[in-house]
C-alpha cells in the first residue's frame, strides 16, 4: 500500500498502454517503486485489449479534458504525437515506433540490444548469423544495426529478412509466412538466428521444425523482450533478450516526476540498457566444425540433467578418450571435464537468478550434480563463490538471504 504524503497532493497519472502486454508487468513495478518513493500516485491505467468483453485500451485522444497530472504513453504514430502535445500535460514517451519522438522518451536501447543477441550467438561458436525484422519499425531497425555491426566487426556473415508491417489481410497464415520459409529453406546451418520479438522467434522455431531444421544445433533461435507467455511454453524454450523492464518503468516514472516538477526536459533520449540474456533451450548449443567434438557437445548439451562423467561423453563419439581430449582443447580451449562442469553451473545460475522458490537440492538434480553439497563444491570451484551467495545477488528483490535454504515470506513480510 503507498504510503502517502501528509500535505502534499497526490499526484494522478495515466498510462496509457494495456498492462495485459506481460513485460509490463516488470515495468508497472517500475513505476510504483518510484511513485512510493515519492508519496505515492493515484495511476489510471488502460485496460487490456478485449473488445468481445467490452474492454478497450486507453488512447491519447480519451484523455482531452482529463484532470490529471502527467501522462506515461506508446506514442507509434504522428496522429497520436499531435493528440499528446495537444493534452498540454507533461508526458513521456515509452515507445520507439518513431525515429523522432517529439516528446521527451525513454525506451530500451534497441541498438546494445541487437549487440548483446549478436554476442550471445557469436560466444556460441556460430559464424552465420541472420536477422528477422519488420519493415518501416524504427525500433527494429536499431536492433538490427546493433546485431549486423557486432556481427560485421567478428568478421562472421550476417543475411536480414525485413517483412511488410501491416500485411495483406487477404492472404494466408501460409503466404504471409513464404518469405520466411523461403529464406530458411536457403540457410546452411548451423546458424544464429535473432527475431525482433519473441512472437516472431516463435514463428521461425515453428517453421524450422516443419522443415525438419533441428533447433538450436542448426538454427539456434533467439528472440527480445522476454515474453514469459511465449519463451516458457514452447518446446524448446525460447531464449530471450530482456528490455529491463523494471528498470524501464522507474525511468520513466523519474522523468515524468521531474516534468511535473516543470524541470526543462532532457535534449536527448534516455536509453536503458538490457539487462542480459535469458538463456534457454533455443541458443543451449556449441557450434563446431570437428564432428567428433560436435558429438560431444551435443551429447553434454542434451542430457545435461542427467549425471554422467566424461567416459559416458566419450561412448557419444567413435574415437577414444585421449583422442577426444586432444580434440576438445584444440577447438574449445579446455577439457571435457572443464565444459561439462562449466555448462552445469550455467543452467544452475539460469535456476537460481529465476526468481522462483526453488531449493538447492532441486537445482543440483536440473543440472545432474545430485546432491546440493555437490552443487557448492562445483559452483564455488567454477564462479568463486557459493550458490547461496551468487542467488542473493542476481535476485537481491527477492529478498534471498546469502546462506542457508531461503526464508519464508508471509503476507509480504520477511520471517
């Protein structure tokens, strides 16, 4: 509950964007945590989008005549720029449809989130990179510039696919997507695939399958923003690119704040930068050119829940141990032993930075370490420091204490 401020007005703000869009969720966060900070604002926000159920979304032009204070909004046309300077509210602009946003705006920055997907792919050993975008989104555009510059300075290849932003209403799901499918059918794999949103990443995952393209050992697929509705629930997972949504909102919140206050506003955009990558089944791959070591990646990468040792790798290929070790330093830069431990403790810090109430014992037996002693020794060798220790700085919100299993929360509070 806010806190509110004896004496001093509570401030009444709109935001004007459905809170159903599940990255909001993080970014509505944003907002409140600010807003308590502050005393607390009154915030009318835009229903979701269901006009079967008699829901509509708030636009710009229901504001006219609004009492309120300030205003937080997607502006994505030149029509609702015109509605937004006639309220004579301040505003801040949280979308980049745009190229110039004609009001002050903080958004992602699209540009060191391309670079950061490109990193991701290229760290994966892919030396074929591709990028699926819309035309005519600036916000896309930027992605791709960051992704294609990353790309272009690891000397790799890199092909863009751009399609229609609004398209034929006469066609088909299938001739909508023959573009797609046709630039597909032309990749050699293995290639790192980036989709300028989740929905989109979805759609190519779904059509390398119905080609018969294995993910992620021939197109390793990744996609932005971090859809929980879309990366959990499919198979595989989805890996993501996070906007930093959290972080996105208390910007915004500050900016608007500041406006309010009638501070002169900023000259430039305030960009926020992502805060990392959600690795998941869709990019957990090693691109290789060595068959045999290929095999054994594939193998550590496929059963890595299991609990098995480097002789079981070894029955993966058709050479022999020393044979194999030989291979892996070449082309990996350490031992077998040394990949396997070092891919078990990244699904663990994946688990334990998640956020979810999940014990130590359950997180050793997800990366095939067994026991939650096992799990100490092995993370502490690898990242020099414990898993209680690393849990409590990657989700410090959470309120994780640095030892022991996690206390519990009632009714919000700490026990």
């Amino acid at each position: 509950m806010a806190s509110w401020a004896k004496g001093k007005p509570v401030r009444h703000v709109a935001l004007v964007y459905p809170v159903s869009v599940p990255w909001m969720a993080l970014f509505m966060r944003g907002v409140s945590d600010y807003a308590e900070q502050r005393g607390g604002w009154l915030i009318t926000a835009s229903p979701p989008a269901l006009s079967w159920a008699g829901e509509e979304p708030l636009s710009l032009a229901d504001l006219r005549g609004w009492p309120g204070d300030g205003v937080i909004a997607a502006i994505t046309s030149r029509d609702e720029l015109r509605v937004a300077k006639q309220l004579g509210k301040p505003i801040v602009n949280m979308a980049a449809t745009l190229r110039e946003s004609g009001v002050p705006r903080v958004m992602p920055d699209h540009v060191g989130m391309g670079r950061l997907a490109a990193e991701h792919l290229l760290e994966r050993g892919l030396r074929r990179l591709a990028y699926y975008g819309v035309s005519g989104l600036w916000f896309s555009q930027q992605r791709c510039a960051g992704f294609v510059e990353r790309a272009r300075q690891a000397g790799v290849s890199c092909t863009v696919l751009e399609t229609p932003r609004h398209p034929d209403p006469r066609q088909s799901w299938p001739q909508r997507i023959a573009p797609l499918t046709k630039w597909l059918q032309q990749m050699r794999p293995p290639v790192g695939l980036l989709a300028m949103q989740d929905y989109r990443a979805r759609a190519v995952m779904d059509e390398c399958q119905r080609l018969g393209l294995a993910i992620p050992h021939d197109v390793a697929v990744l996609g932005m923003e971090d859809d929980p509705t879309i990366c959990e629930f499919c198979r595989p997972t989805l890996s993501s690119v996070s906007r930093n949504g959290w972080r996105l909102g208390y910007e915004t919140a500050a900016l608007l704040d500041r406006l309010m206050d009638g501070h002169a506003p900023p000259a430039h955009d305030i960009l926020v930068p992502s805060d990392g990558i959600v690795a998941r089944q869709s990019t957990d791959t090693v691109a290789v050119d060595d068959p045999h070591v290929a095999a054994a990646v594939h193998f550590i990468h496929d059963h890595l829940s299991e609990p098995f040792g480097v002789d079981r790798v070894v029955r993966a290929t058709t050479i022999s141990r020393r044979q194999l070790e030989i291979r892996f330093r070449r082309v990996l830069g350490c031992t077998m032993h040394d990949y396997l431990c070092r891919e078990r403790i990244e699904r663990a810090k994946r688990l334990l930075g998640s956020g979810e109430r999940i014990k130590f014992q359950q997180v050793a037996a997800a990366c095939g370490l067994q026991t939650a002693e096992r799990l100490r020794l092995v993370f502490k060798r690898v990242c020099g420091q414990t898993p209680q220790q690393y849990r409590a700085t990657a989700y410090p919100a959470a309120g994780w204490p640095t030892g022991g299993e996690p206390r519990q929360r009632r009714e919000g509070r700490l026990t």
